[in-house]
C-alpha cells in the first residue's frame, strides 16, 4: 500500500455548542464547551491514519502546551510526525461555534501554521503512487511549490481548496484531483453552478473534480463525465470535519489502489458518518466503524 503525505495545517480547536450562533452584536448563552485537535491538515491526516492509512504529516506547531498536546494527539494516531516543525508563532487556533442543527461557523488564527515554508518539504517524502494531501491553511506559496514536488515524485495529487483563496493558474494543471464543496467550487472559480465551475477547472489542466454536496453526496466530473454519489441519510450532530474526512478516506481508498469512483462511495460514507458525532478529529471513525 502506499503511503499518505499530509502537507497541511495543525490546531487547537475551541468548540462552543449553542442553540442558536449569534447575530451581529448578540451575546447567546451556551450549552457547553469542548477542546479538540483540528487543523484541516491533521484532520485529514487522521481521518487517512483510522482508517488504516501509513501517514506522514508535514507542518507547524507552537512552543506552546497545545503544540505538544497536538503533536501528541498525532502519535497516538499512528501519523509519523518526523516532519512537523516548531515555528517562532504560537500554534494554531480555531474558534467553532456549533448550533442545535449541527452548522457551523469558524474563526482560525493561523499561528505556526503560516510559518510553514516551501523549504520545510522534503522531495524525498513523495514516491512513485503515494497520495499528497493539501489544503489552504498554509502559505500558498509552500502548497503551489509541494504540488510541484509531489508530481514530480509520480504522487497522485489531492488538492482540498479550503479556506477558498485565489490560487495561481499554474497549480492546475499539477492537480490529479481537486475536492472543494459547492460553495467553494463556485467562489474558486467565480462560476454559477457546479458544471460550469467543474468545467473551469478540468479547463485550467485537473484530471478530475470531485465536488462535495453536503447530505446530497458528491458528484464526480472528468473529460466528458458527471457521476452522482448520494449520502446516506444520518442525524447531523456537527459537520466540522465532514469535508476533512471525506479527503482523508478518499487519499486511504486511492491508495489501497481502488478506482477513484469506489474511493468516492467509501469517502461518501466516511463524511455521513463523521458529522453524526461532536468535533473534528473525535468524530472520525475507524474502518471497523465505516463496515460495522
């Protein structure tokens, strides 16, 4: 099998649960409070490493106690940390507000994680067939720079464009798989539905797009092709991390060698049932969970 290279973002998450997010200059009374590892990045990373993935996740955390509380977090969950590096900053924080449906709003400060340099990839991490993971809480720079490096090492490149940032054209056509969900496929391409968006990018030089639709599934599009995956239908408790687990049970399909259509049923699964649970990284089942 091969392995997952995770090149992404690692935080604290602070999960406030209310029965209704506050409007403009409202105070709301809380049901609870929760501190959970995050990080798009490691989200991901973990989602791949249940799921039975081998891992190695590259970036920053603070010289803080939640950096080594992170980093902790990541070893217990099988990820090979040997790449993940102090920064000068603190480590990263997001601030997740969680309704009674199970909606979220977010606030990040990106900390170590903006620290995280092209030169803090090491070429020798990506082999021939491994799957590289990327997101968008890191410089951009040092993502468009570990696409280029991960293709010319014969990985298979995964591109999660959360949160949506304008990116260079020339990443595209790097890019084997790109998996934003609808409002980011349209904002990323300033297109006005998800054929149009799908089209752009395919345009701009990626093989494929897999665009994720909530309790709708995902759909898949490629050179003259759009599959619809539906969900199943579950109880949403919280959907923090349903994108992040989809991406990572998606890179542990692919490379288990499965077709990229039965690895998009499979992430399909994997995100309805993470958003049945409370948190990001705590929400992520094991495979024993998914085939139960």
């Amino acid at each position: 099998m091969a392995k997952v290279v995770v090149v992404g973002s690692i935080n604290m998450d602070l999960v406030f649960r209310t029965a209704k997010r506050p409007d403009l200059g409202e105070t709301v009374k809380g049901i609870d409070f929760n501190q959970f590892p995050g990080g798009k990045g490691a989200n991901q990373g973990v989602a791949a490493a249940r799921l039975g993935a081998e891992v190695y996740m590259v970036g920053k955390v603070g010289k803080d106690p939640y950096g080594q509380e992170l980093l902790n977090c990541l070893k217990r969950e099988g990820v090979n940390t040997e790449k993940v590096k102090y920064g000068q900053k603190s480590t990263g924080l997001a601030n997740i507000v969680v309704d009674e449906q199970g909606q979220n709003t977010i606030i990040t400060i990106e900390g170590a994680n903006g620290e995280v340099n092209p030169e803090d990839i090491d070429e020798e991490l990506f082999s021939q067939g491994d799957i590289a993971l990327f997101q968008l809480e890191i410089p951009i720079e040092t993502v468009v720079h570990g696409v280029k490096l991960a293709k010319k090492r014969g990985a298979t490149v995964i591109l999660d464009p959360a949160p949506v940032r304008e990116l260079p054209l020339e990443i595209y056509q790097y890019i084997d798989i790109i998996k934003p969900n609808e409002g980011e496929a349209l904002a990323l391409t300033k297109e006005g539905d998800i054929q149009s968006a799908a089209a752009w990018l395919i345009n701009k030089g990626v093989k494929k797009v897999v665009i994720t639709l909530g309790e709708k599934g995902a759909v898949l599009f490629a050179e003259n092709l759009q599959k619809e995956f539906p969900a199943p239908k579950v109880s949403v408790v919280d959907t923090t991390a349903a994108g992040d687990s989809f991406s990572g049970a998606l890179a542990l399909a692919l490379s288990k060698g499965e077709e990229l259509e039965k690895a998009i049923q499979f992430a399909t699964k994997v995100g309805s049932i993470t958003v049945t649970k409370l948190g990001a990284q705590s929400s992520l089942p094991t495979l024993a969970q998914v085939q139960g």
